[in-house]
C-alpha cells in the first residue's frame, strides 16, 4: 500500500462509546369571475410573505460536504427520501416549517385499546461523535466507471491489509461514496494493487478518503426533546448506513430490505422460483425517543443456481434436444440477469446481454499468443475450455450466454454460469397458482406478522445482530412499544328509504359497515338516455342488463331502458380508429332517433382485461365526454345481486347521484361556513421507465355540506418530477368549479396532499401552498387553508394485545387512532385506521398537518377524517384513505391509462425512431400536443367519471 498523505484531526475518538443510561425523551369553470365576495365577516388566512426566489442552479443537500452523498433510506421524521428539495429559496424570515402539535393529543374515544406497534426503542449515547468520511475509488483508466464489485472488493482489501487503522467492526459502508466511522480513520490517497492471477490481469486503484464531517448524537438528542428545531439529517442518515451494515452482510439486499437466503420448502414454487421472507427497516425520531420500525415483507427471486438447471425447471424440460423450439423464451427470460462464472475463482457478477447465434459446438474464434510471438490462430470454444480450464463442455448443441459488455462478446458456455442470488422474480409474470401462494405469504394475519417480526429483530443477522451497531453506542431493545389507542364513534349516516331520507347507524360490532338490502342512495339519479355496447361478440348473461335496471330502482335510481345497443367484438378494443368510429356511432344513433339526446351512460360489456380498456377510456373521457362503465361478463354471471349492487353506486356517482351522506354537518365547521377539501396527487413511472412523464390529479368537492362530488384535473409533467406544477392555478380551477355549481366561494379549504415522504414537507409549504397562496391573492381570494399529508408508505403497524382489544379478524378496529408515544416528538401527527383488515393486518394512514389556519384541535381534526372515510362512493364501509386522497389516486392512475394508451396509438401510426428519446419524448419538456393527451373533455370536468 502506498504512503497515507495528509492525514487531518478528528473530534473525540479513541474510545468505545457507552449506551446511554439516561432514558429518552420521551369542472370547465373558466367563464366563472372569481370575484364572488367571500361571506362577510370570514377573515381570510392573513399575508403569507414575499414570493421565493427561484434559482435556476441552486440546489438543497442533505449533506453538509458537496462531495459526499449520502445513500440513506430515511430522512430526520422516518420517511423514504426519493426526490431531492426542488430549487427553490424562500428568504430565511418567511420560510414555513411544519406546525407543532397545538395540545397532548386526542382524548375523544367510544373506548380504548392495548396494541403493540413494530417499533424498537434505539438507546444510544448522545456524547458520541461518528466521523463521515467520503470515498473515491478510482482504476487505471480514471474516466471508467467503476462497479460496485470494484468498490467494495477494493475496499475491503484496504481494510483487510489494515485492520489497526481500518477496523471493520467500527465502521459501515453505504457501498458507494460514504463511511462512517466510530473510530479515527486515516485521511489521504492509498495506492491498492492486486497482482495478476490465472484468473484476472493485474489491477491497480487509487483508495482516496477524506472525513468531510463530525456526525454529533447530541444534536439528535436535542432535536427530539425539543429544544432544538434542526433536523439532524445527516446523523440520521448515518446512523440508518450504521443499521444496515451487519444485515447487508449476512441477508440477500434489494433496495432498503433484507431477504433470507434460506427458504423453506412450501415458499419454493418449483419452476426455479421462490419465495424468500425479509424485512424493512427505518430509524424514526418519535415521541419516546429513536425507534427503529420493523416490518415483515416477501418477495419472488429466482433461485441461486446453474443456468441449465434453471433452465430445466423453468421450462420444464428434461434436456434441451428440442431448444429451438423455445429458444427465445430461453432469451427473454435470461437477458438482464447476472451470473457468476464456475470455471474460474474470480466470482465477479456479469450480466447476460444475449445468446449466442450459433451453437457453443460451431463457435470459433481468433486466439492471440499472450507473448506475441506467434500470429493468431483459429481456435474453437470447446477446444480452448479443454486446453485452458480443463473443462469438457457438455451442451455443445445449445448456444452460449454473451456475457459481453460497451459491445463486445464475451461467449461462455451455459454449464459454467450459475445464477447471482437476489434476483427478483416479478410477481406479474408468476402462474395463477404461485401469484395466489405468495400473496397468502405477504398477506399474513396480524398474529403472524407480529411472531414474523419478533423473530426477525430477534435473529443474529438482523439489525440488531452483529457487533457493529454496540460498536457505535447503539443497543436495540427487542420488545415491541405499548401503546394506547383510541377508537371513535362512527358517524350516522343518512340513507334513503323508500324515497325518504333515512338514518343509519354503522355497528361497531359488524365493522362498521352498513348494506343496502332494504335501504336506497341518498340522491338516485335519473338515467333517460344510455347505452350498451357488447364486445362479446353477444355472450352477455342472459337478462343481465334487465337485472340491473331492476336493481338501480330498488336503490332509488331511474335507470331506464337503453336507447341503443350495438354488439362488437373484443379486438375492435385494440384498434383505435374503429373504436372511436363505434364510440362516435353511438353518438349519432342517439341523436338521430331520440331527438338529439346525447348518452348519459355507455354500458360496456367486455369478455377479459385488455389494453383495449385503456383506449376506450381515453377516447371516451378526453375526445367524446362519454361516461362509460365497463364490467366483465364473468363476474357478472358469478356475482349475482351483489355485484349490480356494486355495479350500480358506481354508475350512479358518475352520473351526478349521491350515494351516502353523513346526517350530521361536520361538526367543526360553522353554519356560515363553505368548506372545499381538496386531494392531490402524482403518479409516476414504473422503475424502470426512464422517460414517461408524471401524471398529477388535484381533484376538488363541488358541495356542501355533503362534500361527496369531487371535480378533477389531470396534469401532466416532467417526468419522476413530485412538485405540482402550477398547482395553485388547478386548485383555483376547482374553485371556480365550486362556484359554478354552488354560487358560492369556499371561505375554508382543506388541502389532503398524497405521496410526499417528509424530507419533502418543505415543497409542500414553500412552493406548493405558497403558489396556491399567491395565485388566489392575485385573484383576490384569500380563504383559510390548511394542509394534511396522508401517507401510506411507511412499515407502522399495530397489533391488538388481546382478543378484546381487536375485531373478529385479529385486527385493530375501525376507527383507531394512536397519537402519542410513536409520533413525531412535537409535530402534528397521528395514525389513523379508519378501515376493518379483513385480509391481512390492517396498515394504517398516516397524517400529518403541516399548516393550519382553521385551527383544528387534534380531537377534531380526527374526527373530520374518520368520517369522511364514510363517503366515499363505491363501497358501503370506511375507506383506509380519506376519499381527496383515494379520488386523486384513482385519477392520476387514469391519466396514466391516457398516456399509456395515446403512446399505443402514437406508436401504430409512426414508429418511434431508434436511439435514445429526445427531451420532449422524454417529459423533460412537454409539448401542447402532449399536454392535450390529457385534457378532460369539457362534459367530464365536473362529474365523477374516474370512480
């Protein structure tokens, strides 16, 4: 090794830190003037401040040192960081921050419950200091990217050679650019050799570390009693790199979980694929101190194993005379996945990028005398194994794997590559029987995913497992944290009986969940003009449409009979021209001999699910205004009552009706007052869809006080981008859209915001609301708002104590509510499980307020969301999501459903051209033509289309 250069000064170090024996802390509406005076006497949210000023080249780091990234799963309050802080500076005397809890929490209950929650306290000493050096490992060649192979055997050689100066058990690795250390580490540039081998040609790398920071666990500490109001980031971050090191050692690793690499014999599925159980774990600062949240996760992997062994059980095969006949499935299946090679030690991971034209027996090549002396000869594939592995190929009638890589083969023959281990199976692509087995595995009952869970922060190779962590101050207490929680009253609700309205009380004892045998929708809509089209070629069960006109009547609804039925087939779906020419049929029939009615309503009968579907409904709701209801033949011959029960809520909310009601106003608000609550959200693109923009949905209440019918917008945007462009003017949209249909203007908005993690708050407050702030002040608007992040990715879940402390699934019951001990140490947050787990354990929302001007306590801002979990329109029980929320999920998916189908389309009529997307292609500008795949048709901006 080479001599260490400027080695730098560090903080305290030099000894073991101790745990700490202190205990923790614990509508088309543009006509509409938006002048419309506000009711007098209502106060508006006040001034909010100066516009931001946006910089084009700055940017926000978690990290303090511009030359590290730290590659963390979690963020200061718990949460995934996924996006990084946009560009945007906001001048240090107007920045907001999230609010603080205004009282001790809630204390409203029709009674309590003893649960445990997946949380582990983290006791850790808050006098240790962990020193953050950044890593840079470069190769002869220094523009090379070097693999993650490279970095880790690189580092591991300077380590092993080292271990006085580079103990392992004192450090852990993100397995990029950055170490943390609970020791002093030396500074400077390492030269690291490693001589040649039969196996590899030597090599040569330059180790360069640098300590970039002192990561102080007092700032934690005061971070999460209060007296501080810093998020300590980066300590977090670090501390979360310092948890994953044993586990990413000892368990297979995909993203921020862990797997077992045992499996056990009902989790293998015996076409080379099997289940493996994990883990997913996060560092959170809460109320009772730092918790490390643990939950239970399954995934699919092929198994580690030869490539012709795979190939047997994939395919079923007991040998390969007849692999012609499948031999680009063999392919398809293989291309992308990574192998290690058996006729050499060197076990670095290659990537398969093909096979082989010829067959491994018919490959020759060009072999080069390593001394040069002699000219190249002509060699064959078999041949050169024999002479240079000692290895006699066995599949000679079979191709080879290109292992190649920047466009030069590298040909090897199958029985010598076995597959890497973590190679994820996707559950999409699994057999019927499989995908039903794995989701019995995910789906465990609460019992068993809490045993699941024991056992996994029990186990030595989890995260409490190993030495390092106690190096590092840090001991994990192993017993699930107690909690009290509280389960509210379900609201009264307001039927209809016989045309007259109706209360129903939801019974605790049957979940909180009601039926409609005998009882009818608040508002049944009137239906003169529909129609049906059959793409079943007239396979529709028989009196099927009778059937459901007869039960929309026995709800309240006039559903009479269809003034055009048209019969097609399955594959006019998947022909855009002659389905909008059938779409447009309809049309003109209706109008033609019904005196120039329009359909309220397209019945479509379908046989499967195809991407027909998608066309359909991008035609139908972007070019034509159709409301259309698709449903399939086979569940509607199996589904009896119940599903055109089902079938008819949905047709009756698209259509203007209103299907439930609470009977009592929302008690919060005044006589006087009109309230819109407001949802957004933004879809994004697959992982591995590097170019489709992101969908975004702000959909918006069109009354009050029933608050049940939501107008939407559909956004498109850069592509993975989370901001909501131009934000403020679709909720300004949906005002007029209130307006229009009201006469009035809200004087108090309540914004629900989905699918931010928190280390993204700041976009909400800074940019998000302050661009709704200001383009309503510009318009001379200026109502109360507030603003709720509803999250449901997050790994917290309960467990009842007792039987009696569940419902009859073992679940926690409707309408718990937990907000102390495992919520943010003083900001204004609760879980909220407004829904009965019927299958499963139950995983609760989590809310967060980050602004308030109403001035809900938390008693009621609780009670405002459990009930309107009730009205949401498709279903007869509470929702798991507050329905702004779960209607914008629905319609960002949809916008997905326009782009996906229009790409189709786009790509029939003009092949898209070969080479690598152009910035319009690719959402990272969006042209007026993209923009108008998703523009609503003006008859659809203000109905309930999407649900």
């Amino acid at each position: 090794m080479g001599q260490v250069s400027g080695v730098s000064g560090g903080g305290a170090w030099g000894r073991r830190p101790q745990v700490s024996s202190d205990p923790p802390v614990v509508a088309s509406s543009s006509q509409v003037p938006v002048s419309v005076p506000v009711a007098a006497g209502v106060s508006g949210g006040g001034a909010w401040g100066r516009k931001p000023l946006v910089s084009s080249d700055s940017t926000v780091s978690a990290s303090s040192s511009s030359s590290s990234t730290v590659v963390a799963s979690e963020t200061a309050r718990g949460s995934e960081v996924r996006n990084p802080v946009p560009s945007v500076q906001v001048a240090a005397t107007d920045k907001k921050e999230p609010m603080k809890r205004p009282d001790k929490g809630g204390v409203v209950a029709v009674r309590r419950v003893n649960l445990y929650v997946n949380h582990f306290r983290v006791n850790f000493d808050p006098e240790s200091v962990i020193g953050h050096y950044d890593v840079e490992i470069k190769g002869e060649n220094p523009t090379k990217k070097i693999s993650r192979f490279e970095l880790a055997m690189v580092r591991d050689k300077v380590f092993t050679d080292n271990p006085d100066e580079f103990p392992f058990a004192m450090t852990a690795y993100d397995g990029q650019k950055n170490i943390f250390s609970a020791a002093k580490l030396p500074t400077g540039s390492f030269k690291v050799d490693f001589p040649q081998t039969e196996e590899m040609r030597a090599r040569s790398y330059t180790f360069t570390i640098k300590q970039v920071n002192e990561l102080k666990l007092r700032e934690l500490k005061e971070y999460m009693t209060g007296r501080s109001s810093y998020v300590p980031r980066e300590v977090l971050q670090g501390l979360d790199v310092v948890m994953k090191e044993h586990p990413s050692k000892c368990m297979i690793t995909v993203g921020k979980n862990f797997f077992t690499r045992e499996t056990e014999k009902d989790e293998d599925f015996g076409f080379g694929v099997a289940a493996s159980k994990g883990y997913r774990h996060s560092l959170k600062p809460t109320a009772q101190g730092l918790s490390l949240c643990l939950d239970y996760s399954v995934l699919a992997f092929r198994k580690a194993m030869s490539v012709i062994e795979y190939l047997k059980l994939y395919f079923d095969v007991p040998d390969f005379r007849q692999f012609r006949n499948f031999r680009n499935n063999v392919e398809k299946e293989l291309t992308g996945l990574k192998v290690t090679v058996n006729h050499r030690k060197n076990k670095q991971k290659l990537t398969i990028v093909g096979l082989s034209k010829e067959d491994t027996k018919d490959i020759k090549f060009d072999l080069n005398d390593p001394e040069g002396k002699e000219p190249p000869r002509k060699i064959s594939l078999v041949e050169y194994f024999r002479t240079k592995y000692g290895r006699d190929i066995v599949h000679k009638d079979i191709p080879c794997l290109d292992l190649g890589k920047n466009g030069r083969q590298n040909f090897v023959p199958m029985e010598f590559c076995d597959l890497v281990e973590g190679q994820i199976y996707p559950k999409d692509d699994l057999d019927k029987d499989s995908a039903l087995w794995l989701k019995k595995l995910s789906l465990v009952n609460p019992q068993q995913r809490q045993k699941n869970i024991q056992k996994m922060i029990e186990s030595v190779d989890g995260p409490s497992g190993g030495k390092t962590i106690g190096n590092f101050g840090m001991k994990v207490e192993t017993k699930m944290t107690p909690v009290e929680g509280r389960v509210l009253k379900a609201p009264a609700l307001k039927l209809a009986d016989r045309g007259r309205a109706c209360r129903e009380e939801p019974n605790p004892r049957q979940n909180n969940q009601w039926n409609l045998m005998k009882k009818g929708v608040t508002r049944g809509s009137v239906i003169k003009h529909w129609a049906v089209l059959d793409f079943t070629g007239n396979r529709m069960p028989n009196g099927f449409v009778e059937n459901l006109i007869e039960r929309c009547w026995r709800l309240g609804m006039q559903l009479e009979q269809p003034i055009v039925y048209k019969a097609s087939r399955m594959e006019t779906l998947s022909n855009y021209n002659a389905l909008e020419e059938l779409l447009r049929s309809v049309i003109d029939e209706a109008f033609r001999e019904h005196n120039g009615a329009r359909p309220t309503l397209i019945l479509c009968a379908m046989s499967g699910r195809v991407d027909g579907y998608k066309t359909l409904k991008w035609i139908a709701e972007t070019k034509l205004g159709l409301v259309t209801q698709c449903f399939l033949t086979g569940s509607a011959a199996k589904g009896g009552d119940q599903y055109r029960a089902n079938l008819a809520l949905k047709i009756n909310a698209k259509v203007g009706g209103s299907n439930v009601e609470l009977m009592d106003t929302f008690s919060f608000f005044k006589r006087e007052d009109e309230v819109m609550f407001i949802g957004a959200d933004v879809n994004h693109p697959a992982a591995r869809d590097k170019m489709s923009p992101s969908i975004v949905a702000v959909v918006g209440t069109l009354n009050w006080p029933e608050a049940n019918r939501y107008a939407a917008r559909v956004i498109a945007q850069p592509h993975r981008k989370e901001e909501i462009e131009g934000f403020g003017d679709a909720c300004l949209e949906l005002v007029k859209a209130h307006v229009k249909v009201t006469g009035k203007r809200p004087n108090k908005i309540v914004i629900f915001r989905d699918g931010v993690s928190d280390a993204q708050f700041d976009m909400v407050l800074n940019v998000e609301l302050l661009d709704v702030k200001l383009t309503f002040e510009r318009n001379g608007y200026n109502p109360k708002i507030t603003v709720i992040v509803a999250q449901k990715r997050h790994q917290t879940r309960f467990f009842p104590a007792t039987n009696n402390d569940g419902s009859d699934k073992g679940n926690v019951p409707s309408g718990t509510v937990v907000d102390t001990k495992v919520i943010h140490p003083f900001e204004y947050d609760f879980y909220l499980c407004s829904h009965h787990g019927g299958i499963g354990t139950s995983k609760p929302t989590h809310y967060y307020t980050l602004w308030d001007e109403l001035g809900f306590t938390s008693d009621q801002i609780q009670k405002l969301i459990f009930e309107m979990c009730f009205t949401f329109t498709r279903c007869t029980k509470p929702v798991s999501l507050v329905p702004p929320v779960y209607y914008a999920d629905m319609v960002a998916f949809r916008g997905r459903i326009y782009y996906e189908a229009s790409s189709r389309e786009k790509n029939l009529r003009q092949p898209p051209p070969r080479g690598p997307p152009s910035l319009a292609s690719s959402f990272s500008a969006l042209t007026v033509e993209d923009k108008a795949v998703f523009k609503l048709h003006a008859e659809l901006e203000n109905v309930m289309f999407f649900v």
